[in-house]
C-alpha cells in the first residue's frame, strides 16, 4: 500500500480548509488538490504509463506520466515539479494550463478534487519510479483513438482531463 501522508483538503471554491491523510480524504469523501502534467518528448508524442497492481486508485491503467495529490502546504506548481521527478526521474519546464474539478465514483465512494493541469516538452529519457509500470509514448490522434476503443484501460481522470484540454495540447 501507498504511504499515507498529509494531504490539503480544500472546500467547494478550492480554498484549504485543513489536512488529512489520503486514506481520510477517501473515506470521508473529501475535496482535495492534485496535479498533472501532459509532457511530450522532442516528436511531439505524450509520455503515458501504466499504473502499479499496488496503486489505490485505479491500478494497471493508463494514465498521465506525471501525476499525483498536493501534499499539506505545497503549492499546486510545487507538487507537479515534484511529481515529475518522483514518477519520472526529469525535471523540465512545465507551464500552468488551468484548474479542473473532478467527482468520479470508486468503491461506492465519490472521489472529489481540483485539478491543476499543466504541460511540458522533454528532450530527456524517463525512467519510471516503483509506482509505474510501463512506459509508452503515444500522439494526440493514437491517444484519442485509443481512449476511444477501449476507455477500461485508462483511468477515468485521465479521460475527462484529455476530452477536455485536448485543444492546449
């Protein structure tokens, strides 16, 4: 299992109203802070991974290389540059895109959280922390069709997150 540590817990306009651990956050259905990075490399293809069988959220899916809650106190733009060296052993330049608000239903309980999204462009090799499995690098147009033919292998943030910011990337 994932370490629990502290993690902010936000109200419905995105202001902190406290602390908990992740397991707290789920189990009293709380609203939290995350943040993900679409990161390209030098051709322009999308840094995708597939999550540990041992992730509590969604394991052995597709998802975003960079991704990851907001630890208590930490900014959104210091989590991300965090989780993409944690999760990919990089650091680039990432640049804030815009925040999301995300309810989705796991084990009979809501997860609820904003989202702050950003994008990056790596001329380096990831290597990928003990949290990802794989690693594949795919374009927009393979990435959507993909999503589209078979929605189960990836995990369900990851989807509404690309449908929507599809058009910054």
């Amino acid at each position: 299992m994932e370490e629990d540590h502290l993690i902010d817990i936000v109200d419905k306009n995105d202001k902190i109203v406290g602390c908990a651990t992740k397991e707290e956050k789920f189990e009293e259905e709380l609203i939290s802070r995350n943040v993900v990075a679409f990161i390209k490399n030098k051709k322009g293809e999308l840094i995708i991974v597939k999550r540990s069988p041992r992730k509590r959220s969604w394991p052995n899916r597709l998802d975003l290389g960079a991704c990851g809650n907001v630890n208590c106190g930490e900014s959104y733009e210091d989590a991300i540059r965090r989780e993409v060296k944690e999760e990919l052993s990089i650091e680039c330049e990432l640049k804030f895109i815009r925040k999301l608000y995300t309810e989705v239903d796991e084990k009979g309980k809501k997860r609820r959280y904003f989202t702050g999204v950003f994008t990056g462009t790596t001329s380096k090799k990831p290597k990928l922390s003990d949290e990802l499995l794989d690693l594949q690098h795919m374009t927009i147009g393979n990435l959507a069709k993909k999503m589209n033919s078979d929605p189960n292998l990836f995990t369900p943030s990851f989807i509404k997150e690309f449908n929507e910011l599809n058009s910054y990337l």
